[in-house]
C-alpha cells in the first residue's frame, strides 16, 4: 500500500511529460508546415510577402489554433532576392509551469523573371 503512494503519483508524472512532449511536437510541426506555406505563396511568380504571411497566419488558424498559442509570423525581404519566412509561438501546456516554444525559419528565392541586358 505503501509502494503505491510513491509510484502512482510517479507513473502519473510520467504520462503528462509524455503527453506535453507529444503536443510539443505537434505544434512543431504545425509551424513548420506553417512557415512552409507562407514561404511557397510569398515567393511564387505574382505574390508578395503579405500574402505569405497571410497564409501561414490562415494555415495556423486553421490547422493548430488549439495547439499553437500565441502564434506570430514575421516575413523579410533577404538581400539577394531571398525571402525569410519566421513561425513561432508556444505549444499548448499540459504542465502549467512549462512553457515550451516552437519556431521555424524557411529561406528561399523570390521566382521572377529577368530580363537579361
């Protein structure tokens, strides 16, 4: 009787950093697909930053608002004609004391046509 006032609350423990290591690995993944998104649209023939920071604003809304807390987007013309697309926010908490921050980066070519002198 003893034994199972130390391991229940132990085994109890366990299962909630397991469950808070899978939402923190869902919502990684939401904003990696998020900021690959945003990348493709603000990067395609036509589109613009704004657009792209829209979509993974919208791809978050829609896929991972209950994961993704306090989700922010920031989008940046690189020198070079290169676009930087910046996900991040929190995963949702099981733990109230644990806040665990996700975020992701996607660098790439704006697609344009030149016209060669």
């Amino acid at each position: 009787m003893v034994e199972a006032v130390i391991v229940l609350p132990a085994a109890m423990l366990v299962v909630l950093f397991a469950v808070q290591a899978a939402l923190w690995a869902h919502a990684a993944t939401l904003v990696q697909a998020a900021a690959g998104e945003g990348d493709q649209v603000a990067r395609a023939l036509g589109g613009s930053v704004a657009s792209g920071e829209a979509q993974a604003r919208a791809f978050l809304r829609d896929s991972g608002s209950a994961v993704v807390t306090d989700p922010q987007v920031t989008t940046s013309v690189l020198a070079g004609g290169m676009v930087q697309m910046k996900v991040s926010g929190t995963a949702e908490g099981v733990l109230p004391w644990l806040h665990l921050h996700v975020s992701a980066v996607r660098i790439g070519p704006l697609q344009e046509f030149r016209v060669s002198g």
